[in-house]
C-alpha cells in the first residue's frame, strides 16, 4: 500500500512548529532525543543546560508536536518524565507557505504585525 503524504500544515501549525525549531537549544534536544528517549535529569546533563530552562525548551517543542513526554515510575518508585521525538515531516516550498499563510487566524496575523 504506498504511503500517504501528510497533509499541508496550517498556517498556525507551520508558525508553532518554525518557532519552536528556532532555537538553538530546542534544535538539540530534538538531536539528542533523535537518538534515544531520556528523562530530563539526564537530558539537562547531555544538553549542558538547567532543568528549569530545559522544561521551559520541552514545553514549547511538545506544544508543537515535536516531542512527546511520559510520566513513569523507576524501580525505586520516583517518578520520571522521559520523552521521546514524535515522528514529523514538513516540507517547505513557496508554494506550501503561501497556502499556509492563507489559513493563518486572525491571532496570528495579529502577532506577525
């Protein structure tokens, strides 16, 4: 059965999703993640940066659907946030980003201004 293409973000998908890749930081956490999951203590060690600021980096890639996090519990019953990169695949042309930027909503047409 040949494989379906994804349908075309909208604008508002497409702007998420460039925002939350437009950051050096977020960029290797999707590196490192590509890998294998992680929990945050140890992604915050590989990464080189804080917890605070790497849950801060996390929340706004799973809010574009970039990466996703489980709650589970260690042998010594802590709990541990791992996560892991959701499978994507956007492609950019004009073409695509001109059928995007007309379904973008009014928000955000107003925060381009």
């Amino acid at each position: 059965m040949p494989e379906v293409p994804p349908a075309a973000p909208t604008g508002d998908e497409l702007l998420k999703v460039l925002s939350a890749l437009g950051n050096p930081h977020r960029m290797r956490i999707v590196a490192a993640l590509l890998e294998r999951r992680n929990y945050v203590s140890a992604l915050a060690r590989e990464i080189g940066i804080s917890r605070p600021l790497l849950h801060m980096h996390l929340q706004r890639l799973e809010a574009a659907g970039l990466v996703v996090g489980t709650l589970e519990l260690a042998e010594d019953g802590k709990a541990m946030k791992y996560f892991d990169v959701t499978p994507f695949f956007y492609e950019l042309t004009p073409r695509i980003i001109a059928r995007a930027a007309a379904t973008l909503t009014e928000a955000e047409k107003e925060d381009a201004k």
